[in-house]
C-alpha cells in the first residue's frame, strides 16, 4: 500500500516540547528520516517530492521550537543533545530499528551527530551543504570577514545595519541577543527579517526574485532567525571540531555527501574534510551550485543519491 502522508501526530518528549512528526509513503519502504535544516526552518511541503514514495518509507519531523511543534520559539530545553533525543524517541515510537538519514545543512550536522551517536540504527546518509559547527563555520557564514560577507559586500551591510561594532561574530551575536530580548516586540521581528533575508539572498547562486522579505513577522521567518541564532551562540552545544574527531565510528556506514561548489553559507572545504575522514562515503561537489536544494543540480543530484539507496537497501 502506497500513500502520501498517511500519519502524522505530536510526540511528547518532556519539558512542555511536542514534536510534530508525519509519515509519508511506502509503510513497509525503505524507512528515510528528513532532518531539516536551519535550526528553525522546520519541513518544506513539497519535501517528500524528491522521494519515489512506492519506495521509501518517509519520516518528517519539525525540530523543537518551529512548525508545527510546540511551544512556538521555545529556547528552553532546546539543544542539540535534545534534538538527538527527540531523533531517538521517534525512531522507537514508530516501531523502526533502523533508518537512512537524510539532511541539509544544518540538518547534515544532525544527521551526523546522530549516526555518531548510535550507528548501529542508521543504514546510510544523504547529506547536503555539510554543516560541521566549527568556529571556522560560523565566520564564514556571519563574520565580517568571512567567506559570505566577502562574496556579498553589497549585502552584508544590511545583515549587521544598527551594529556599528561589528567585528566578529561575537559583536553580531550579542549585538542580535539584545534584539531577540523581546520576541513578541516588533524590535525583535525587524530584526529576524534581517537575519533570514541575509541567509535567503546568499543561498542560491542566482537569488529567487521575493527577498527581501516583506513578512517579518512570518513564524519561519522568526523561527529561523531566533534559533539560528540561538544555537550559534552556544556553538551548536557540541565541542569544537568534534564531529570531524568522531568520524570513525561512521567507518561502516554508506553515505553521499552533496556539496555546491559556491555554497557562501556553508564552505565547501567542510564537504571535502569529512568526505576524507569517511571512508565508505562519495563525495559530489557540484559546480555552479550554491547552498540551496531548490537549485537543478543540487535537486539532481539528490535524486540520483536516493536512487543509489534504493538500490542498495531493497
């Protein structure tokens, strides 16, 4: 029997969260977990498109603090060691013992950590625009000097407008702290629109026409900005280096790793330092490629990954 989303629910995983998962496809398919990206963008409804759904077996969840999960823009109890557990407690509510992970961006740090953590329930990685939490990371991505802000001169100044000592990303992350004081402020919205059309306009190699965003006050919009923010700040709640320092225990696992070759938000060295630390893994960097998973290579390539796992894991 082949459905589209034939279940979807809140999971109660403590401290007043509930996670919003669906289940989408093949019951009896290939079982595949969306990781989102962000943290804060929460599932894009055309994400089970991708999938041949006679095939897989898809899971979508929406992680702690955006979506359709509750509370709205929660920050406490919202780490990365809770989004790992709430990965773990879906996994046993829907009966599966073992799943291939698939993420993006912020999503592939997920992805990864949570195959580092217990690998004997993942069966593959798709992984795009790999995301590895280090410092080197977040400069590229916020800094004045970073690889972003040098490509995009003409739009950074924007992103850090009201923050006239902004030299590193310290200065902006404390300068967005007092900004994100009040979320309900218009303060606060303002200024998440800042942030989410800096990350929007460097995403794709030729920019979508609709950014700047006119929506300010738009729950993605505020969710991407204020938990972005909020992890980048705690430094994604992991050690420095540490998914690169762990790798090892990825040695027998399957994965595809997808990187464009001028992603701006997540520097494609990162694609090439796991890829070597990995042995069972293909790398595909893409040229012309940005960050984004709407651009036609990018989606291309994804296709004929989810393919390559079809294949292997029937």
């Amino acid at each position: 029997m082949t459905t589209v989303r034939y279940q979807h629910g809140h999971l109660d995983v403590g401290n007043n969260h509930q996670v919003y998962y669906e289940c989408s496809g093949n019951p009896k398919g290939i079982p595949v977990l969306m990781i989102h990206g962000g943290p804060g963008a929460g599932l894009s409804p055309d994400y089970t498109q991708l999938f041949p759904l006679d095939a897989f077996h898809v899971i979508g969840f929406e992680q702690r603090g955006c979506g359709r999960s509750t509370p709205h823009l929660a920050l406490q109890h919202n780490t990365t060691q809770d989004l790992l557990s709430d990965i773990t407690r879906l996994r046993t509510h829907l009966g599966i013992s073992k799943w291939l992970l698939f993420g993006g961006s912020w999503g592939s740090t997920l992805a990864l950590l949570a195959a580092i953590k217990e690998p004997e329930t993942v069966s593959g990685l798709i992984l795009r625009g790999i995301f590895l939490a280090r410092q080197q990371d977040f400069d590229w991505f916020l800094a004045p000097d970073g690889g972003a802000a040098q490509i995009y001169p003409d739009l950074y100044p924007a992103f850090i407008d009201g923050c006239p000592e902004a030299r590193d990303v310290n200065d902006i992350l404390s300068y967005y702290r007092s900004m994100f004081s009040d979320l309900s402020s218009e303060l606060a919205q303002l200024s998440a629109a800042k942030w989410y059309n800096w990350e929007e306009s460097i995403a794709r190699v030729y920019s979508s026409p609709g950014y700047p965003t006119t929506l300010p006050a738009h729950p993605t919009v505020m969710s991407l900005a204020v938990l972005e923010w909020h992890y980048i700040a705690q430094q994604c709640f992991i050690k420095e280096n540490e998914i690169l320092e762990n790798t090892n225990v990825l040695a027998s696992l399957p994965g595809i790793i997808i990187h464009g070759r001028c992603d701006t938000i997540c520097k494609p060295e990162n694609a090439t330092a796991l890829h070597e630390r990995w042995p069972l893994s293909q790398l595909h960097l893409i040229p012309g490629a940005g960050h984004s998973s709407t651009e036609p290579a990018i989606k291309h390539a994804l296709k004929n990954a989810i393919d390559h796992f079809r294949q292997l894991l029937q």
